[in-house]
C-alpha cells in the first residue's frame, strides 16, 4: 500500500533538513530525519517515538478546531469487488458547522432525507419523502449547541452521535479509519509503537508509524487493531495512508483494512480531504464469508461562506420555528401549582379517612 512511499537517502535527506527547517511543522519532520537517518549509533524507540507522542496529538487538537468551520458534501459508495464490482451502497450527505453549531443531512439511496441540526435555542430532526416537504419528528430543547455534550465513546472528535458529532467526524474523516477515530488508538495505554521511520511522497516529507494495539475493552465503533500508518506532519500529521489489521463482532470476523487519503490545500486556510479509498478484506468463521469491499467517499468542503445563524435553524429547511420552551417561572407556578393540588387531595384524603374511622368507631 505505500509503494508510492521510499525511504528517503541519507544525504538527500539531511539537504533538505538544512534548507528546510524554517517553520515549527517542517522542524518535527528534521527531527524525525536526523534521529532516524543521521550517521552514528541508532536512537533509542523511546527517543524516536517522542516527537509524534507530543507533536501529533497537538496538532489533531488544532486541526478538529479548525474543521469545525467547514462546510460541503460527501458522496460514498460501498463496492463489492467479488461480485464484478457491483455498488452496494450509496449514500449522499452534506453539513455545515459553525463552533458548536452545526446541520447535518444525510439520504441513503431511494430512502428518505434525514437531517439534525442545533442552534443556540434547540436541537431538531426532520424528514422528508424523496420530492416531498420536510417534516419535523422531534424537537429537543436540551440538545442546543450550549448544552455540553455527553461522550457516547470512540467513533469521533467529539465522541457523540448528534449532528455536531457527526458532521465533526466527517470533516475530519483524514483521521479516521473505518468507524475508528486515530487519535484515541494513539492515546490509549494499550497503543505501542513499534517502529518509527521517515520516508518521502515524491517531495513531500512523511513518517510512517509501526504500532500494537489490543485494547483490553471493545467497542464497536473501534475496530483497528496493530499495523501501520503513514502520517503527513506538514498537514497537522494527518493520515495519508493506512493498513491494520481490523476485527468486528468481537473478534468473530477479522481482516485487513488499507485507506488511501487525498488533500487539498487550496479550499480553506488549512488541508481538507477531498478523497478516501477503503478497502476491507474480511471473513469471518462462516463459509463462504469472505468479503473484499472498497468504501469510497468523494468530499467537496470548504471553509464556511458566512455566518448566518439561520443556516441552523427550522427556517432554514421551510419550516415554522417552533414554539418557544415555556421560561423557568413557567416551570416554578408548574411545580407549585403542581405541589399546592398533591397537598389538597392529600389533606382531603386524610379528612375522609378520619370520618371513616369516626363512623366505625
């Protein structure tokens, strides 16, 4: 999968560290090179792991807080290659994101639209037939882009499920594996490097990381295990090329996973994906389970064009706002209201009580 990837010379290498070094990103790349490269004894793998054990994880920090200002489409497409290429799954989506507040649509072939959305005020999900109006199924008025969200587990930058969480990850998909969030693989305990080495993308510096990974919890959305990636660090270290070795259903179906990631520089102030080619060779202890299907996804992002608040809102998809949520002194004479009734019927209650006993007596 990295054939396109060489080990770079030593002496070219160590040209470019000198006329190269001018900028933060470009000195962790002549770090990295002169440790593994330079003449004389070979590092140690705790002094080769340092630069990307503190580099990278700051800088996918610094890249989700930038993606959350994308907007755009993504169109994917599920290929069974045993089956003469045959497309098995189609699906199209598109998000906006604005800090904490976001939209999220997504259609799966011949079904319905699906969208979620939160603003300052509620949360929203609505549907539509295909060629039909928008309709709304729940409004939440705890779900607003003000409301800290709860983390749900691996899967995302944000680890939930909401329009945020999902309009997040795919922003970020450059570091995402499958269903599998890298940044949280590196951060585990259970995450070993075995291995560190510099190499070269026709021009372009990039280190490719060997790691372990058996986490002692599974989760379903977390189904990387050991194998390889290859980091850009001039692109905030995201994921250029990718094998592991993944396992589903706890370990009952296994198999290989290799992802090929594009970029662009030119649709926003920092790199945004523009395309993602997975494959998944897999097969579980069933006969005849082998699978070999390519999850190709076409992005089309860029920073957001505006600020306009309304892009998140009912208004937005031609529906009424809704009602407003009643105020906090609504809800006091509620519960007061409430309270003073439980305290009649149980002051009633004990009179009657008390005559009833009166007349038995």
């Amino acid at each position: 999968m990295i054939a396109s990837c060489r080990v770079t010379r030593r002496k070219v290498a160590m040209r470019r560290i000198r006329s190269r070094c001018v900028g933060p990103r470009v000195c962790i790349i002549a770090v990295l090179s002169a440790q593994l490269l330079s003449a004389g004894p070979v590092p140690s793998s705790e002094s080769r792991e340092q630069p990307f054990l503190e580099k990278a994880p700051q800088q996918w920090e610094e890249y989700v807080r930038l993606a959350t200002n994308l907007e755009g489409s993504v169109q994917f497409e599920q290929i069974d290659r045993r089956a003469s290429d045959k497309v098995i799954r189609h699906s199209e989506s598109r998000f906006v994101l604005d800090g904490r507040r976001a939209v999220y649509v997504f259609k799966p072939a011949d079904e319905k639209w699906h969208a979620e959305g939160a603003n300052a005020e509620y949360g929203f999900e609505i549907a539509a037939e295909p060629g039909g109006d928008w309709y709304i199924t729940n409004i939440d008025w705890d779900a607003n882009a003000e409301v800290p969200r709860e983390p749900v587990g691996r899967g995302g930058p944000v680890g939930t499920a909401d329009a945020y969480g999902l309009a997040t990850k795919l922003a970020c998909s450059g570091l995402v594996i499958f269903s599998t969030w890298f940044p949280d693989v590196a951060a585990s305990p259970a995450f070993q490097v075995r291995d560190l080495t510099a190499i070269a993308e026709g021009d372009e510096e990039c280190v490719k990381v060997e790691f372990e990974y058996h986490p002692a919890e599974t989760d379903p959305r977390n189904v990387v295990r050991s194998g390889m990636v290859v980091l850009d660090p001039e692109r905030y270290w995201l994921i250029r090329e990718a094998e592991v070795r993944g396992e589903w259903g706890g370990g009952r179906e296994t198999g290989t996973i290799t992802v090929r990631n594009e970029f662009a520089d030119d649709k926003a102030p920092f790199p945004v994906i523009t395309r993602q080619v997975m494959h998944v060779s897999a097969a579980s202890v069933e006969p005849d389970s082998q699978v070999e299907h390519d999850w190709i996804r076409e992005f089309d992002l860029s920073e957001r064009a505006d600020d306009d608040e309304s892009r998140f809102t009912l208004a937005a998809f031609g529906l009424p706002e809704p009602e407003e949520e009643p105020g906090e002194r609504t809800r006091v004479a509620l519960r007061l209201s409430l309270a003073v009734t439980v305290l009649v019927l149980l002051t009633l209650g004990a009179l009657l009580w008390r005559r009833r006993e009166s007349r038995t007596a």
